[in-house]
C-alpha cells in the first residue's frame, strides 16, 4: 500500500510524454482559489491537471462556457477584436520567415479570426478551425473566412495541404496534445512548417498563485514540448520566449518519429522543479514586476477603448488596425 504523501504524488494518469505515474504535486488550486490539483512528472518534467477532466465535460465546457467565463460574452467584443488584431500583426511577423507566397495556411483555434483576416488580407489562402460556434460563426459572418466549427479531431482536412500551421494556445486546453500534434503533422505538406505558442511554465511574469487555470490541462517547457514533438515526428527547428518569459513560441518541421532522450528529461524535471520553487510569493511581490504589469495592462485597456471608439464592427476595428501593415 501507499503512504498517505506517496499517493498525494502519484498521478492518477499516466504522464502523456514519459508514460510515468510519478510526479511531484506542484498545487492544490487554480487561480482564482478553487480546487484544482497540479502535478509534475517525475519522468520528464511535464506538468498537467490531475485528474484530467472527462472528455464530455471537456468539449460541453468549451462549446457552452469557456468563452463566457474568461471573456464574459459569447462572440467577439469590440476591445477583444482590437487586442487580437494587434496580436495578429506581432504574429504575423513572427511567422512571416516560415511564409512562402501563395501559402496555404491553417490556424487552429482561431477564434474571432483576427490572424486569419490577417492572412487573407495580405493574400494568403487561410483556413481556420474553432470549436466555439459562436465565435467561429461570427469570424465566418463578419470577415467572410474559411472557419471549419469542431476540434481538431473533429475536421476534416485534406493531408499534407498546408505550408504553415499556427497553434496559438492551443495545445494547453487538449486532454490529448500528442495525438493535436499528430494529428495537425498529417495535414502538414513534408516541407510545411507548424508554428506552436504555449504558456511557458518556468515564467515568473506572474504570481506563482496565478500560474494554475481551470482551463489549461498541460503546461509545457521548451524541453516537453520539444520532445512531444519529436515523438509525434516534428522536429524542433526555432524557439523563443516572449519579451516577459510568460510565453513560448517553437517552430516544427517534419520529421521521423524519435524516442525521447529520458535522461535528459529527468534532468528536466530536476531543473523545472527547483525554478518553481524559487519563484515565491514574496520574491515576486518585492520586485518591481507585478507593479509595471498591472500599469502596462490599465495603459492597454484605456488606448483599447480610444481606439475602438466610433467603431461599429470587427471588420472596421481589424481594417483600421492592419491599415499600417505593408501588402503582400
Ligand atoms: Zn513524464
């Protein structure tokens, strides 16, 4: 039998990327104080909320509730819109290296559809899935895209169409993100590149009592993420965190399926735990971050607001804001 600390460490799924039950618990709670409980593979330093829920609740609480509760709407708001169309144009120069002309180019979980308006505007052939139908509906609607409503595992597309593939966090809301990466591998042409961002789980932007969400089942470093990959036959090509550490951003070509080196993920773990636990409470609220965060954020909401003022929908709010961008 099991000691009472032995079973709080175990998890009760096996890990997605090592196979191993022996994790350390990192929380009991998600940000908002609820129950929530978060473990960290022993194997590999993965990291995932356990138990994982049924994947029935899953998909209702994505068609029904996610975007509710984080968003507070049911479609697209004005601000978000304007927010998301200037993350588009810091996307789409980020993936603009990986772009050839004429690309076909999928972006998976894609929303309202900024970035894939985006695309479009600027000539190429873009495709998106999104599983909320309202908001998916909305981008079909308002910018006239190609917006397929379902999972990944629900859409059907041809194989090997697409030159570039962005999962923007993404992966982090899957109960299985080996079988995404597997699954979005296949619909990749073999000189296709598939661009991945995921929170990042060593940043320290945050306060460590905000780094668990309800939503986010997996939490990844650039060492799991690189080895889901290559497991699923994706070869790491590029990495980057953002400017703040809270975001990581890895660019995949691909490859031949390789096992995982479970040495070095061991060490992984060893290194991912120890950086968790640096991050303290009080370590992060005698630095000046959390301060210049909550006065970079109130700037944002207040030119969020100017700059939508007068505007009556999505496409002139996304006009407006792409206006700068030079054409393809
Ligand atoms: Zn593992």
């Amino acid at each position: 039998m099991r000691s009472p600390a032995e079973s709080e460490n175990a998890a009760r799924s096996p890990c997605t990327l090592c196979g191993a039950r022996d994790a350390a618990l990192l929380s009991r709670k998600d940000r908002r104080g609820r129950p929530l409980r978060t473990v960290l593979c022993r194997g590999c330093g993965l990291a995932w909320s356990d138990p994982l829920p049924a994947p029935d609740a899953l998909a209702s609480y994505y068609r029904d509730r996610y975007r509710r509760e984080y968003q507070g709407t049911q479609r697209p708001r004005r601000v978000h819109i304007y927010r998301n169309g200037r993350n588009a144009i810091d996307r789409f120069r980020q993936l603009r290296r990986w772009l050839s002309p004429q690309a076909r180019v999928l972006d998976v979980g894609c929303g309202g559809g900024e970035l894939l308006y985006l695309f479009a505007r600027q000539g190429y052939r873009a495709t998106g899935i999104e599983p909320h139908a309202g908001f998916a509906e909305f981008a079909i609607r308002e910018y006239n895209l190609d917006v397929r409503i379902g999972g990944v595992e629900q859409v059907e597309l041809e194989a090997a169409s697409f030159d570039l593939i962005a999962l923007y966090h993404v992966l982090e809301h899957t109960l299985s993100p080996d079988l995404v990466l597997a699954q979005v591998r296949r619909w990749l042409k073999p000189t296709g590149a598939l661009a991945v961002e995921v929170p990042n789980l060593e940043a320290t932007c945050q306060a460590p009592n905000h780094r668990f969400h309800r939503a986010h089942l997996f939490h990844f470093t650039h060492a799991t993420l690189a080895a889901l990959g290559q497991r699923e036959g994706l070869r790491a090509e590029h990495a980057e965190l953002s400017a703040d550490g809270g975001n990581l951003f890895m660019v995949f070509r691909p490859a031949e399926p390789a096992p995982v080196d479970r040495t070095a993920l061991r060490e992984n773990f060893v290194r991912v735990q120890s950086r968790l636990a640096q991050h303290t409470w009080l370590q992060h609220y005698t630095s000046p971050r959390p301060y210049l965060r909550a006065v970079r954020r109130l700037v944002r909401t207040l030119e969020e607001h100017w700059a939508v003022r007068g505007r009556r929908c999505g496409r002139e709010i996304l006009d407006a804001c792409f206006a700068a961008l030079p054409a393809a």
